[in-house]
C-alpha cells in the first residue's frame, strides 16, 4: 500500500484593509509560526516582515534595512505601513 502526499501547500494572508496586499511566510507553515515573511502587492514582492521579539513585528521594505513601521502582529505592522505610505502619496 502506498499513500501519496500532496506537496506543500503555501499559506497566503490577506490584508483586510489593502486588499491588494498578501502576506507570505518564509520559514513556517504558517503566518503565526513564522519569522520572517513577504509582503506582496498586486503579485510584486514590495517588503520583508520580520519578528524583531516574542510580540513585535517590523516591516522594511524592498531596498531598505530600517523598518519602516512597527506593529504587535504582521497585520498589524503590514496595515500601520501601507497606511502611513499611501496616506502620504495622496
């Protein structure tokens, strides 16, 4: 008997206030396991989260080595900078 496994799914998470945006674990399964992630933006990679403590995440986006913008959670940072980005191009 042989039992065939399907690869490995990759979990996505949307930002509910940036529709556009997704956010993509790098070393977990999953957003909650995770250290390190990529913030996508309509399909382009635009930032890299990473857990900066046991409840802090940082967002830097692509170029950059400073975060940008601080948050309890990976939405929450993710939300805090596109908001403060697009806030600042209008």
């Amino acid at each position: 008997m042989s039992i065939q496994t399907s690869p490995t799914k990759t979990t996505w998470t949307r930002v509910f206030q940036h529709p556009q945006a997704r956010i993509k674990p790098l070393d977990a399964d999953t957003l909650h396991e995770a250290r390190t992630c990529l913030v996508y933006e309509n399909g382009q990679s635009v930032a890299q989260l990473k857990r900066c403590g046991q409840r802090c995440w940082g967002v830097y986006p692509t170029g950059m080595t400073i975060p940008a913008a601080f948050g309890a959670s990976s939405l929450e940072a993710v939300t805090t900078w596109m908001s403060s980005r697009d806030g600042a191009a209008a």
